[in-house]
C-alpha cells in the first residue's frame, strides 16, 4: 500500500477538522444581506476587537478583501504603491484595474521586505497628466517573500510617512496570525498603523473558506455595498462564520508547530548540495528553494519527490515552495525529510 501523501503545495489545502466540522452543523444561522445571521455577526465582532478595529467584514475570499480595501481608499485615476511580489499584484488578475479603475507602482523588495527609505519622492505630484497616489499596501507575512515577517519599525515608519503625505494603508494580513505566534507581537499592534487589514481564515488557521475586512465603520459600511458589487454577498453563511470562529479560538497557537515543521524542512535541504533556501532562514511555514543545475530542473525534482507521495509546488523553473499546515504531522514531516535527502547524488 503506498503511504499517504505528505501535502505541502499550500496551506490553503488544509481541512476541516472534525471539531471545526461539528461546530458548522451546529452554527446559527440568518440572512447575512439583511445582517442578521448571528455566526456572522458574532465573527465580525471578534475580527474587529482582535485587530483593534471599529468593525470588520466577513467575505468569501482574500483576493475580494484585498480588492474592496483597495477600492474604497481610491478613486479610478489613484494609484497605490506596494512591494513588487505581493499577492495584490501578482495573483489578483490585476483586478485592482478591472474592476476599479486603479494603478499599481511597484517597489523592489529583498525576498518581499521594503524599507522605509524607497518610500522617499515617491508621491506623485498633482499634475493633469499624473495619476494620484492615494494608497499603500504591505503584505505580512509575504508569500513570495518565503513567509517572511516585515519588520516591526519598518512598517510604523512606512505607514507614518504614508499618513503624513495623505495616502491610506492597508495591510494584506492573510498570514498575520504566523507572524504572531512567531514574534508574539499582538495582531492588534500588527495592524495598528493601517487604515484596513484583512485577514484570512482558509490557509494556516484551516477554515474551508473566508477573509475578513477590517476598518473603520464608514469604510466597512462602504465595504459592504462593495461587496455587492462584485458578487461577493452571502446568505446562511454562519456555517462558514462558524469554521473561521472557532480556527481563532484553537488554532492560533498551534501556528508554531508549522513553523518548527518548516525549520526542519530547511534543515534537510541546507544538507543537500545542489539546493538553495532562498531566502537563507526560514521565519514562519513558508520555505523556499533553488534547485541548482546539477541536480536537474525544478520539475525533474519535483517528480522525484511526487514518487515518494512528497508533494511541493513549483513556483518558477528552478525554485520550489513548501508550506507546512495542520494537515501534516511530525511523522509526515519525517517523510518529507527523508524524501529531501534522497536527492543527494549518489
């Protein structure tokens, strides 16, 4: 019988436990358009006090938080500035355009950080022919960036010298949760220099489904007409309210065993020649790594690993990602590992 196979193409393929699974049949549930479904509610509620916010808005997705925050900070003709890998830009369809009539300018980060120094001149001046930079967008943790946590004084300043030149922030804090468990740095400080946040449910906290928006109460209100919009309401969805609910009551601090998965992961390709952790340290469950020449391309080991039921994710011809989740064990992870070390050349 072959063994089963050890995920870890995402975090997003994460289930639901059989406990979360109980706590959707028995969620209460309402019209969500008439804001009367008391899971939602309830969610909303905790997001809201949890990231220090006026209110919050329960959505389908990450892609749609990110795209109404964007949305409501900018007019068509605005522009925002944010970090030339981030999922807004890079995984989004440039939705941002079509759907809102804004422009993104783009800063070269190392491995996703930006520093607060080529944030300087970068507001445009008003000018007929210039668009408006109205907006900045961070990402924390990065996924392109290997999981990587923006420093702390780096995002206070950057987000001060947004405020003092009249732009808006939102953070795109679809793992923020990881960078809190690995600082221990509240979700309420992380977010505290942002007009917005969102936040999502479906990836290591292990909901099936849902983001969060959070803000303001006038511009949550315009969220939710936003929302609309874009096709985004939802009826009974407490069933759904109720996974995210009760992933931020238990499955926070459990965080940390990814991240200890995710270091051993690192371990096993450190001691492989020919592999690369790109970057060097690995800061929450998010690894990636170079596979150089000598051992084939990414997709030669890639099916290398695929044979022993190993399964990770190429992002580019010669790099992999691997993110640890609560689908895998430590006995998995002792799997991947000796998968990992099966590609020394003998």
């Amino acid at each position: 019988m072959n063994a089963p196979v050890v995920d870890l193409r995402s975090d997003t393929v994460s289930r639901p436990t059989p406990e979360m699974r109980a706590a959707m049949a028995s969620a209460a549930v309402g019209d969500d358009v008439f804001e009367d479904d008391p899971t939602v509610n309830r969610l909303q509620e905790r997001v809201a006090a949890l990231l220090g916010k006026e209110a919050a808005l329960f959505m389908p997705s990450g892609s749609m938080s990110n795209q109404i925050a964007v949305r409501i900070h900018c007019r068509p003709g605005d522009e925002f500035l944010c970090e030339a890998g981030c999922h807004i830009y890079n995984y989004e369809q440039a939705a941002h355009v079509q759907l809102s009539g804004v422009s993104a300018h783009v800063l070269q980060g190392e491995f996703g950080i930006l520093k607060p120094a080529q944030f300087e001149g970068m507001i445009r001046p008003e000018n007929d022919h210039l668009v408006r930079t109205r907006l900045v967008c961070l990402e924390n943790t990065h996924n392109r960036g290997a999981g990587r946590i923006q420093p702390r004084a780096d995002v206070e300043a950057i987000c001060r010298w947004a405020h003092a030149g009249g732009l808006s922030t939102h953070l795109d804090g679809a793992r923020l949760m990881n960078a809190v468990v690995a600082t221990g740095i509240s979700a309420r400080e992380w977010a505290s220099p942002f007009d917005t946040v969102s936040l999502c449910f479906s990836k290591g906290l292990g909901a099936p489904v849902g983001s969060a928006l959070a803000g303001p109460r006038d511009l949550i209100r315009q969220a939710r007409r936003a929302r609309k919009l874009f096709g985004g309401a939802m009826r009974q969805v407490g069933i759904l309210a109720a996974a995210a609910d009760y992933a931020l009551e238990h499955h926070v601090a459990r965080l940390a065993e990814d991240h200890a998965h995710a270091q051993r992961l690192g371990e096993a390709i450190r001691a492989v020649p020919g592999l690369t952790l790109c970057p060097g340290t690995i800061d929450t469950n998010i690894v990636i790594f170079r596979v150089e020449p000598e051992l084939g391309t990414g997709l030669d080991v890639l099916q290398k690993l695929e044979s022993q039921n190993v399964w990770m994710l190429k992002t580019a011809p010669q790099m992999i990602r691997a993110v640890t989740h609560l689908d895998v064990s430590a006995a998995a992870i002792d799997r991947a590992v000796e998968a990992i070390g099966s590609l020394r050349r003998r």
